[in-house]
C-alpha cells in the first residue's frame, strides 16, 4: 500500500559529502545489512510525501548504486557539482529541482540512520497547520528530521547550511519542537567508531528486511515516542 501523499510536500535527502571523518564510504558502509545511506531514505519514503530528491556529490556513483534496491518512482537523484561548498549548497540544488508551487519540505541528513520512520509525518503537518519549521527534540536539544514551510525557506533558505540553519530556526518565532524519546533523531555518524557505539535502542522503530518504499500513513501523537516493536 503507497503512503497517501500530502499535496506539494516534498522530501530531500542529503549526502553529496565526502565524509573525510569517516575516512571515505561512509554512506554506502554496511550497517545492520543494509548501506548507511538506505536507512536516511527509508525515513523520507515513509513520510507522506510526493516526491523524495537524493542530492548527492561525492561518490555519487557509488551511493546511486547501493541505493538501486530502494528506487520507486517517487524517488530522484540529483548531482550536484558544487558539493564542496557544504550541506547549504547541496540543500539550495535541492530546492531548485523542486515543482515551484511546494509548499512543505522534509530535510533528512543521509548520515542519520536511527530516526524512526514514522516522525516526518507529524512534522510536515505542523508545517502545513501554519508553523514556519517543525522538528523534534530530544532531552531539550534539536534534532533531525526538520520540516521547513516555503515561507521559511524563501526568507532564511538560499544561503542556509546546517550551521546556519540553527541559527535561522533558534531566531524564527513559531517553529514547532515535538518532544521525542527518540535519541535517534540527535545521532549521526562521523567515524567508524559511531557504527559500534550506536545504541540498539535508537533504532528500536527501524525495520529488517526488505526495502521499505511505503506504509500506511497514520498521524503520530505527540509527545513522539519510539514504536515498539
């Protein structure tokens, strides 16, 4: 069953990065056999969205091909050139490609891969029922995924990278923060090492399995809380 979409919202994954932390790979690195980077997708093809745009740069062939067994038609690629010049740059690529009339966006970092599945949904309505930003929070910290309002975007977006995205979100009135229990939404993977310290508890909502490229698509309640499994 095709997650029902909401009308104009989009999602965008990054991974245009060369990850030099990691030492290279890091998106196409196996992790609870699957790449890295399918666990980020996966989080934006659950979200009630009409279409998912992987911006990636570096490797770009390499993470295209790891991600083959996810393709549907809801989801692109988009290369861009310009991945050198940070996530900001990658992100503005992104939004060009997208219909002009889009009015939500769900911005999901490709080297997250413990979010629950299920949270791009409350936040994309929150957007939509009027906030400028929607996103969790995790122990009074901000986390990912953040949906953005094109109101937003249009006024903070063009020269926006994730530093200057939490700056625009910590100075813009009326940005939705959803507590979650959900750790995973403030983890990211910067070296190996993170692969072995991730708690098995952050991914308690991720699935084994087959690729997942829908679900039913039931609002959560808030506070937003891990699925049990």
């Amino acid at each position: 069953m095709r997650t029902p979409s909401l009308p104009r919202c989009h999602a965008i994954v990054l991974v245009a990065g060369a990850g030099r932390r990691f030492g290279g790979g890091k998106l196409t690195t196996c992790w609870r056999g699957r790449p890295l980077v399918a666990w980020a997708v996966e989080t934006a093809l659950a979200a009630p969205v009409e279409r998912v745009t992987v911006v990636t740069g570096c490797g770009a062939d390499a993470v295209e091909a790891a991600l083959a067994p996810w393709c549907c038609d809801r989801l692109t690629f988009l290369r861009t050139a310009q991945w050198s010049e940070g996530m900001g740059r990658s992100l503005s690529d992104g939004v060009a490609s997208l219909p002009p009339d889009w009015t939500a966006l769900l911005v999901v970092l490709g080297d997250m891969p413990a979010i629950p599945s299920h949270l791009g949904a409350a936040f994309l309505l929150g957007v939509l029922g009027g906030a400028p930003a929607a996103l969790p929070s995790f122990e009074g910290r901000d986390g990912h995924p953040v949906a953005l309002s094109r109101t937003f975007w249009d006024r903070h977006g063009p020269t926006t990278g994730d530093a200057g995205l939490r700056r625009a979100l910590a100075s813009q009135p009326g940005v939705l923060r959803l507590p979650t229990q959900a750790g995973g939404v403030r983890f990211d993977i910067d070296s190996p090492a993170d692969l072995d310290r991730l708690p098995q508890t952050h991914a308690g909502d991720r699935r084994g399995g087959r690729p997942v490229t829908s679900q039913a698509f039931v609002p959560p309640t808030s506070p937003l809380t891990e699925r049990p499994r």
